[in-house]
C-alpha cells in the first residue's frame, strides 16, 4: 500500500527563484489559520484516487467561475461568498473547480495582483455587512485578489471543501476559454504559464485545501487546409514542439511536482487527432473537403480528445510523480453543439461505440488512469440534452468516475447554473439530477475528502465513513435543503448483529457493507492484503461457492446502489 509522500519541499523557495527565474516573490499579507494535519493529500493507483491510508475517495465537485474574467474574482461576490460556500458544502459538492487565467496568477507571483471588480466588501453594522472579510480596515477600500482568494481556502477548508486549480485561460477575460493554447495572451508565453504554477504550488505545498491543479482548460484547434501543421492548433506527440500539449504537460507537471509531489496533477485532451491507425499524423495535409471516414482525424469537443494516450501516455519522469496524473476530458451534450453522436436515439452504448469509448473511456476501464471530467452539464430541456446528461450521469456513477459539473454561476451562456440569480436560490430540478452523483453513503449522508472535517452541515469526514476514529463512528444526519425552510432527515445508523450471524462482504466486520469492504476486497485479489478463512467466506458475495474477481464485480454493484443480493443466492 502506498502511503503518503514527504510533504516538505523537494525545492526551496530561494532555489525556484534562482532556477526559473522568478521574482518580487513576497506575497500581500494575510492573516489566516494553517492546515496542520497534512493528512488529505491524494495519489492514483490505475484508475482509482486513493487517500493517505489507501481508501479510495471519489471526486464529485461543480466549477465556479469568476478568477479566469476580468473581474479577477469569484462571479457572485456581489453577495455572501462564505455564504455560498456554506451553501455548497450543505449540498454535498466536495470539490471546487475554480477556473483561473493565467495572466491573474502571474500578477500574483510577481507581487502586483490584478485589481477585483464587481466585488461587494462592507463590514458596516446594522446597516451592511457583506464579505467584511473583502474589505480593507484602514481604507475602506476592496482588498486585493490575492488576498480575497486567500479567504476563500480558508472558507473552503472550514466547511470541508477542497478546491481544484484549472488554468483557464492565459489572459483575464470572460470569454478566454476560446483561446487554443496555455500561452500567446494577455502577455503569458510557456514560461510564465509554468512559473506561476509552480508558485501557487509554493504557497499551498503545506495546505492541503488544494488538492489538485488542472494545467490548461481545453486545448483544441483544428487543422487548415494546407501542407504544413500549423503552430496555433494543440498537438499531441512525441516532438518537442511549443503547440505541442503532451510535451508541454509533462514539462509543467514534473516542475510542479518537484515543489510539492502530493498534488493530483490533471492534463486534459486536445480537440483533434490524427488517424495514427492509418498512417496520418499531425504533419499529415489535410484533404480538403473530407469528412467522416474520409477524414484524417478524430474530431471531439475542446479539451475532450485523449486518443493520444494510448499512442504516447503523459509520463512525469518517475513513479511516484506519475502516480499523481488524472486524465480530464470534458464532455457536453447536443444543447451546447451537436455532435454527430447525438444524430439518433443515442444510448449509452451509442454514446460508447460513437465517441466515448475510444475518445477517453478507455482510460477508465482499462485502469491506464483515473479520470475527472472537469466539465459537464446543460440545460434542463426536457429531451436529447437532459437524457445525455441522465446517461453520463449514470455512466460516472457506476464506473465511479470523478467530476465538476459545469457550473454553480447562473450566468453561464450555453449551460445555465446550479444557482440562481440571486445567488441563494438553487434550480432543484437540476440539482436534483446533479445530486446524484455526488459521494455519499448508502443512508443518503454526504461523504467529503477531508479526514477531520465533515463536509458542512449535512455531510461527514472521511475518518467517519472509513472509521478512522470510534469517537466520530457515530450516526450522522442529513438535512436535505430546499429553496423553502422546511427540511427532510436523513440517517445513517448501523445494526448490530449477532456473533453468528455472517454477513456477505463485511470483510472488515464492522457490520455494514460499504465502500471500505470493497477497497479491502480489492486490495486481497491483487496480493496487498491477507485475508483470514472467515474473511475469504465473507467476500464470496456473488454465492457461487468461490472467491474471486466475479465477487469484487459484484460487491462493486452492491455498493454502487445496485439491487444485486449479496451471499447464498435466492432460489
């Protein structure tokens, strides 16, 4: 089993400054509490996310946006940020996605932080108070966003939510996510992008509120009609080209690793993909006019192409670094753009055999490496793009596939929001299809991915789902909240059963079957753990008189919710 890498620095702060030339490094002061446990750093093992102590955790997180405009700040922080943090732990979303340009991070490096707009920061009792955190005693004025995005970890960390980084853009602007590559705006070239990732890394390495960085959101760039490639679409090979996203990846991710190895590091797709199995390649010419199997490329959404792994996988330099790597395609539905793949009564087989599958399932269900989809979501329309949603819904729970769904803002264009207008009240529809797929237990209560602090008011810790401790083994209630003050509980309880009583899959005897029995199971198949004659009797739930991986399949279903029996099977 591994356990969790050395959290010191690998780099001093002195010696990034001299090897990559970083300067003016001293950061605005900010007072607030340090993360002492250093326990919820995360690390893979194929293609699962597994905690210090070898549990596996499962990521299911929205995105919230507003650091990668031009406003340099969270959208909605003309209202209660700690407010809506609250409101998000409530709801069970575990990680944040917080997109962030890259230009933002360089100011912040270089000691000169952008200046927030759009922000409402007012300590002014009885008359105002909102985000009196935001607001500078001494002049009244907003604080800088460095200083605001400081406060929000630590709102974070108080209500046990974790964030994920993602490069959003090289340049502040709403609409940066149209830009192809990590570098070419707002003054950012490829250094600058890696520098200032590597000082994030710098400042967090010893809290663990980050968990994870995404490098670059949505490589992509089609290929023009000529002879040549062309420098201004993202690539993915073996060259050392400057568009060439594998290489840049690996570069960013194995300096980023070297400040701090406990960070999850995500390398998303690209959009186009040469058909290597006939002969094609980036340098290929395009045959003007082709398309379908005329074509020399695979098509996908930005961002969403991870054909490439197969043919030349992300490699960190060692080990220890590659088993931080998360694949993160994203994936939208026909209300976004519609593909070919939604030109029939698509299924989720369909959905597979059409794009899926070869496009970056394939990762998942050959265990190369876990996946996050950083982005999915849409409107609630009723037809083609709720059913997708319903089915790559479906398809991440029973593959337990992280995500962050697209988004928590209302003012997201082409997809809506979780959260509306006035930043308090959430569209139940919706999250009642998203809440699906968030990590809770089989009572309904929300599971987070710190080991001491539950996940708000209606969640638990990981300690207490994976009984880290008696004194936090107790039963935990769930409020689920809705857009009126009434509440419903939920509970969690455990029965106690009687010495000779067995029960099928309770191979750790605690007298329920969940996610940590079928971590044990799965650590005995593949020789990590011994298990005791009674331990072997308890894992033979598919009740075939033998124990092997059909019983981990099937202890899989079981805790995934499925109506499969567990034992001596019914006649």
């Amino acid at each position: 089993m591994k356990v969790l890498k050395k959290v010191t620095a690998i780099v001093c702060l002195a010696a990034v400054a001299g090897t990559l030339g970083l300067s003016n490094l001293a950061a605005p002061e900010v007072t607030y509490a340090a993360d002492t446990n250093h326990d919820d750093w995360l690390h893979t093992d194929k293609d699962k996310i597994l905690d210090m102590n070898g549990n596996e955790v499962w990521l299911t997180g929205a995105n919230w946006f507003g650091f990668n405009c031009t406003e340099n700040v969270f959208h909605g922080a003309w209202y209660d940020v700690k407010g809506i943090v609250k409101q998000i732990a409530d709801r069970g979303i575990n990680i944040i996605r917080v997109p962030i340009s890259s230009e933002l991070m360089v100011s912040w490096m270089n000691g000169t932080p952008l200046p927030v707009s759009s922000v409402t920061a007012s300590n002014n009792p009885p008359y105002h108070v909102c985000n009196p955190d935001f607001a500078d005693p001494e002049t009244g004025d907003t604080k800088n966003s460095w200083e605001i995005f400081q406060y929000v970890v630590q709102y974070c960390k108080e209500y046990g939510v974790k964030i994920l980084m993602d490069a959003h853009s090289p340049h502040s602007d709403n609409s940066g996510h149209s830009w192809e590559l990590w570098y070419g705006k707002g003054g950012v070239d490829t250094k600058d992008w890696i520098d200032s990732w590597v000082w994030l890394a710098e400042q967090f390495k010893d809290d663990d509120t980050i968990l994870a960085f995404d490098l670059e959101n949505e490589p992509h760039g089609k290929r023009g009609y000529d002879a040549g490639c062309p420098d201004s679409i993202a690539r993915w090979d073996d060259t050392k080209l400057e568009n060439n996203w594998k290489y840049a990846a690996e570069t960013c991710g194995k300096a980023i690793l070297d400040v701090n190895p406990n960070l999850l590091i995500l390398v998303e797709g690209i959009e186009q993909y040469p058909k290597t199995e006939k002969g094609y390649t980036f340098d290929t010419p395009d045959v003007w006019g082709a398309s379908g199997d005329a074509s020399p490329w695979y098509g996908a959404w930005w961002g969403g192409n991870l054909r490439g792994v197969r043919d030349y996988p992300i490699n960190f330099g060692s080990d220890d670094y590659n088993d931080q790597l998360v694949y993160s395609p994203h994936d939208y539905g026909p209300s976004v753009y519609n593909q070919t793949w939604f030109d029939k009564d698509f299924t989720t087989q369909t959905l597979l055999d059409d794009y899926w599958y070869d496009t970056w399932a394939y990762i998942d269900a050959e265990g190369i490496a876990p996946l996050l989809i950083g982005e999915w979501g849409g409107h609630m329309d009723g037809g083609k793009n709720q059913s997708w949603m319903e089915l790559l819904r479906d398809y991440m729970i029973e593959n337990r596939i992280n995500h962050t769904f697209w988004c928590i803002n209302p003012n997201s264009g082409d997809t809506g929001g979780l959260i509306g207008n006035d930043w308090s009240t959430w569209d139940d529809e919706k999250y009642g299809l998203f809440e699906k797929s968030l990590w809770q237990d089989k009572g309904g209560v929300y599971i987070g991915l710190d080991h001491m602090t539950a996940l708000g008011e209606n969640g638990q810790s990981l300690n207490q789902y994976y009984g880290g401790s008696p004194s936090e083994t107790v039963t935990t209630p769930k409020v689920t909240t809705t857009t009126t003050t009434t509440t419903t509980p939920k509970v969690t309880t455990t029965t106690v059963v009687p010495p000779e009583e067995l029960i099928y899959g309770d191979v750790n005897g605690d007298g329920v079957v969940e996610m940590t029995d079928l971590t044990m199971v799965s650590q005995n198949l593949i020789g990590d753990i011994e298990f005791t004659e009674k331990q072997i009797l308890l894992a033979d739930v598919n009740g075939d008189g033998g124990y092997n991986l059909a019983d981990l399949g099937h202890l899989k279903q079981y805790v995934m919710k499925e109506k499969v029996v567990l034992g001596p099977q019914p006649k």
